[in-house]
C-alpha cells in the first residue's frame, strides 16, 4: 500500500499545531486517557481508519491493555469486560460518530448513561475527542494513509 499523499496535518504544520493543541485540552478534561483509547479505538473502527485502530490498539496495549478486551472493542455490548464507565462512553462514542443513521444522532438514553458517569468537563473532553479521531480518522482514510507506517 501506498499513501495518496502526506498526511494532511503534516502537509499543513499550522493544522498539525491546532489538532495538537485540541489533543492537549481533550487530555486535561479528567478523562483517563485509557478509556479515550478505547473511544478512539471505537470510533476508528467504525470508521475504517486502519492507521488510528492501530495506533490506539497499540497504545491501549502498552500500557496494559488486556487481549481479551482489545479483541472486544468491537463488540462490547455483548462482552463481560467493560465496565458501565466504559460502557456509557463508548456508546456516546458511538452515537456520535455515526451521526445520520439514525434521526436523533445522540438519544437521550445514550446521553443520560453518559452524563451518569461522567462531569460536565469529562463528557466536553469525551465529545472532542470524539470528533478529534474522527476528524484523524477522515485524514487518514481519505488519503489512504498506511497503518504502522508511522511506527517506522
């Protein structure tokens, strides 16, 4: 594989400053950044950014990820090893990552689990980091960007 073109936050250095810059805000919101991995892992997913399910499927597990939960991303309404925490923001994840198929993107039962378990600061953090991967996520498959080529 070969990518179309340079990553468009590389090509563009004042975006790559900003999108860090966002990172950094997202990180200081009092969410751990393990569950954010396994919300950008989620919604890399979905969104078939090979470079981003890489990345975060290989962060998660450096820092001591267990395999059964890394293979379960996937399906973690019907596995036993999330918890309601994670639960809550992975189907806000969800939700809000697939926008249009459904007509109330974000239902207030998806919304109230979430805001059960997480601070009007948390969920902001969660929400733009939502959108953050998501905006990766379109970067990188847009422009065919491979996986693991960024580990080299």
């Amino acid at each position: 594989m070969e990518a179309r073109m340079g990553q468009p936050a590389f090509v563009l250095p004042d975006a790559m400053q900003a999108l860090m810059a966002l990172e950094k805000t997202v990180n200081a919101a009092g969410v751990s950044r393990q569950l954010l991995n396994l919300v950008y892992l989620r919604c890399s997913q979905i969104n078939g950014c090979s470079v981003c399910v890489d990345m975060h499927a290989r962060d998660l597990k450096k820092h001591g990820e267990s395999d059964e939960r890394l293979w379960s991303v996937a399906g973690w309404r019907d596995a036993p090893y999330f918890t309601d925490e994670e639960r809550a923001a992975l189907a806000l994840a969800e939700a809000a990552t697939r926008l249009n198929d459904r007509s109330d993107p974000v239902p207030d039962d998806v919304w109230s689990a979430a805001a059960d378990h997480f601070s009007e600061t948390e969920l902001a953090g969660i929400i733009m980091g939502i959108g953050l991967v998501n905006l990766w996520n379109r970067l990188n498959a847009s422009t065919r960007q491979v996986a693991g080529a960024w580990t080299g």
